[in-house]
C-alpha cells in the first residue's frame, strides 16, 4: 500500500524563543510528523528570536512575515496568506485570540480549505481571566 502525504499548514502567532507553550511544542510536532511522511509549513509573525533552527535544519519551510504597524495591523491576515498554495492542505491553527488567525479560518472557509483550531491552552482558566476588565 502507498503511503500518503499529507500537508498541513500551521498557523501560530509566533514562535519566540521568549515565549513558551505553543511557540515551543509546535516545532517539535512539526519535525514529528514529518518522520511519518507530513509535509509541514509554519507560518507566524516575525520575532526577535524564533525558534525555527531545527525546522529549517529538517527541511521544514518556515515562512515568517512581520507584521505592519498602525491602523493597516488589522490587515497582517492578508501578509499571513500570501503566495500560500492550501490545494490538499489541511490548515492548523494555533490559537482562538488572535485576529490575524480568526482572518485564516475565514480565507480557509471561503476556500473550502479544510482548517482545526487548538486553543492551545487559552480556554484554562487563568487564560480566560486575563484582561477582564
């Protein structure tokens, strides 16, 4: 039986070194799915330190943008999804607070791309409390 190779897309704010969670475990299931035969892309917000290495090492396109200042920030979605190719693509966002990435799932859904969210996280309790106020 032929193997399949499937495409997944991810879609994360960012993958800082400064940061933890998601920006962190999201390379490793990256470089993981390739040893099953996935074709992986990351797709985030430039930062000081991304922590892309082993991705580009493993052969893994990552495809950081940087984000435009004032009121255009709003429009970083349109940065995020440009020259994306999502034919037999499954897209995976990674995170439920960024408008950036809520622009994604939209595109996805006029495009009939199928997408999966995770919030990662940010449905715990001491996520929802944050900026209450």
């Amino acid at each position: 039986m032929e193997s399949t190779k499937y495409k997944i897309l991810h879609y994360i704010s960012g993958i800082d070194l400064a940061s933890g969670g998601p920006a962190r475990s999201m390379p490793s299931i990256c470089l993981a799915m390739q040893q099953v035969d996935v074709y992986c892309e990351v797709h985030a917000r430039q930062t000081e330190n991304p922590n892309d290495k082993k991705l580009k090492e493993a052969g893994i396109p990552v495809i950081l943008v940087n984000p435009p200042s004032g009121k255009i920030k709003s429009l970083f979605s349109k940065f995020l999804l440009q020259n994306v190719d999502f034919s037999g693509a499954i897209v995976h966002i990674q995170n439920i607070w960024d408008l950036a990435l809520h622009w994604v799932a939209k595109e996805c859904k006029k495009q009939n791309v199928p997408y999966v969210i995770s919030p990662r996280g940010m449905l715990e309790p001491w996520s929802m409390n944050q900026k209450k106020n």
